[in-house]
C-alpha cells in the first residue's frame, strides 16, 4: 500500500479552495473504529453471513429471529465503540466549511458522535426502529433488544424492524433529494471508505464529476471509485483523513 505524496498535495489543495464540499462515507470510515465493514475479503461481515438473509424483506420474512439478533447485537456492539481519527477529522472539516454535506451510507452514529450535524443516513439508521407494515415508530426496550424474536407493534401487531435500508428497498426520499442537490451543486467530493458498489448512491461520485466537481477517493484498496477519482489516497482513512486538515 502506497501513499502518493503528490496526489496528498492536490488534494489538500482541492480540501483547501472547496467552496461547497460533500463528503460521502462507507463502512471503511468505521473500520478502524472496531465496526466491521460488509465485503472486505478477510473481515467483512458478508465473508460469514449471507446478505439477502439478513438485509432485505426475504431474509426478514423468512427467519425473522435471526435478522432481529443480528442488528440487536449489532447496536449492543456500538454502544462499546467509539468515533476513530477519520470521524474527528470530517467533524472539523465541517467546522471550518460554510457549504459542507456529509453522506453516509452507514447506520451507526459515529459521525453524530463525533461532532458533526445534519448527516444524511442515505442507509438509515440502526438505532432507530419502525414497524415493518404499518411503519411507526418505535423505541425498542433493553429488554426486547435480547428477546429472541422482533417485538409486535402495539398498533397492527406487525413485526418491529431496525430502520435501515435493506436491498429492494427504496432510500428515505428526503435524505436523497438533499443528497442529491448537494452533489450536483459542489465543487469537490471526498469519498472516503466504500466499495462503490451499491446503487444508487455509487453514482453519486461520478454524477459529481459530471457536475465538473474535483472528487478524492481515500481506501486501502482500489474500487471503481479510486479509478474515476482526481485524487486517489490509498490508505486507511484514520491515518489519512486527518493529515488532509493543514
Ligand atoms: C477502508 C478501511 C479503512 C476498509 N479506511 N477504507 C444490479 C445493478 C445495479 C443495481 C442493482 C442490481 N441489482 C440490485 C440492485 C440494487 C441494489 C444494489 O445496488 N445491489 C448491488 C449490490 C448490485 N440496491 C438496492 O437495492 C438499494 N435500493 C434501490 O436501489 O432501490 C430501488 C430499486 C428497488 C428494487 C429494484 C431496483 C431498484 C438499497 C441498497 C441498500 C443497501 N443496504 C445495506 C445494508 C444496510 C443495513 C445494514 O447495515 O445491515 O447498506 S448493504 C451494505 O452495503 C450497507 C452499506 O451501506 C452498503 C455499502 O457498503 P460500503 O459502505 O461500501 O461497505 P463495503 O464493505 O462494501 O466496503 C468497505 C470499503 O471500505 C472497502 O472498499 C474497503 O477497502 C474500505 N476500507 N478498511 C478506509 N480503515
Ligand atoms: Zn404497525
């Protein structure tokens, strides 16, 4: 893994002179915070479980047990992990930027928790849960975060569900629109840990390229994002996010 010293410099300068900034972030951002990404090849999370079973209406439907474990001790996990250098760093970019919108594909809350506001979760969020049919909102207890099985809702009976985004499912529209308007309007995208394999929102670097926007891609590995990229800064986003900050 190499860092290319010149392609840091551009896009320090790029950071530096953007005048409407959007920052679009992956599982990667989390990595180094202990939260395991989906396809890395030796620790992701889909290397052991099966993604249809778990994150879309299908594997709901079909073991809803299993699904409701799975997030449940996913959430139990966050409560003992904190915001790594990467998510310091975004929230101070955003201190410092008058026009800065941070995308994020992930359902945790360690952007929040490091210092940034109106993130937009694209994916939704694990720390809130709704009702799968009739959709209201719904605080899960300590106690039905352990059960066995996903709690009914009080209104319809239907089966409760975190409120994340599952394959099939469409993205939450408001969220999208903002996402959407931010993107075609910036000067400069930082993509910072994904895989750049989920549609729609991996079209979102190249839509912004389009838009005539200068887009910097941070990854210890190469994805279809690095290729397209202005700047490509191959490393982990903990160590490199925070030295684009001069
Ligand atoms: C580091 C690092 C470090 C490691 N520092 N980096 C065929 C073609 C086109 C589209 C489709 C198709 N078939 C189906 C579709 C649509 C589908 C889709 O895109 N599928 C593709 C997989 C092919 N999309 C959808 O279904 C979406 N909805 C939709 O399109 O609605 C309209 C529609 C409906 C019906 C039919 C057709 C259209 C919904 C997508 C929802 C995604 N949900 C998930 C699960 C969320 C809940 C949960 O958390 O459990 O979201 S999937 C999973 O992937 C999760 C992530 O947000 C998402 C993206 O993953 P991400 O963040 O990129 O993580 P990884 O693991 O892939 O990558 C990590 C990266 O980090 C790697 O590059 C590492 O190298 C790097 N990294 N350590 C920096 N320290
Ligand atoms: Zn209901």
């Amino acid at each position: 893994m190499k860092l290319d010293n010149q392609q840091l410099k551009q896009a320090i300068f790029l950071l530096q002179n953007a005048k409407r900034l959007v920052v679009l972030t992956g599982a990667g951002v989390s990595a180094e915070s202990g939260i395991q990404t989906f396809r890395d090849a030796q620790s992701g999370m889909w290397t052991t479980f099966d993604p249809m079973k778990l994150a879309s209406q299908e594997g709901f439907a079909e073991n809803p047990g299993l699904v409701w474990r799975w997030y449940m001790a996913r959430l139990k996990m966050l409560g003992n992990v904190q915001p790594n250098p990467a998510h310091l760093a975004l929230a101070q970019l955003q201190r410092q930027k008058t026009y800065f919108t941070l995308i994020t594909q992930n359902v945790d809350d360690l952007h929040e928790r490091a210092g940034n506001s109106a993130v937009l979760h694209v994916h939704g969020s694990i720390v809130s849960t709704h009702c799968n049919e009739c959709g209201k909102i719904y605080a899960v207890s300590p106690a039905e975060m352990e059960d066995e099985q996903p709690p009914l809702c009080p209104s319809c009976a239907g089966k409760i569900r975190p409120s994340v985004v599952w394959f099939g499912e469409i993205l939450p529209e408001k969220e999208m629109r903002t996402a959407l308007d931010a993107v075609r309007n910036c000067d400069c995208m930082l993509v910072v840990g994904t895989s750049g394999v989920v549609y729609p929102v991996a079209e979102l670097p190249s839509m912004a390229r389009r838009s005539g926007a200068a887009v910097i891609d941070v990854n210890p590995e190469r994805s279809p994002i690095s290729e397209m990229a202005d700047c490509f800064l191959q490393g982990k986003a903990g160590e490199i996010v925070p030295r684009l900050l001069v």
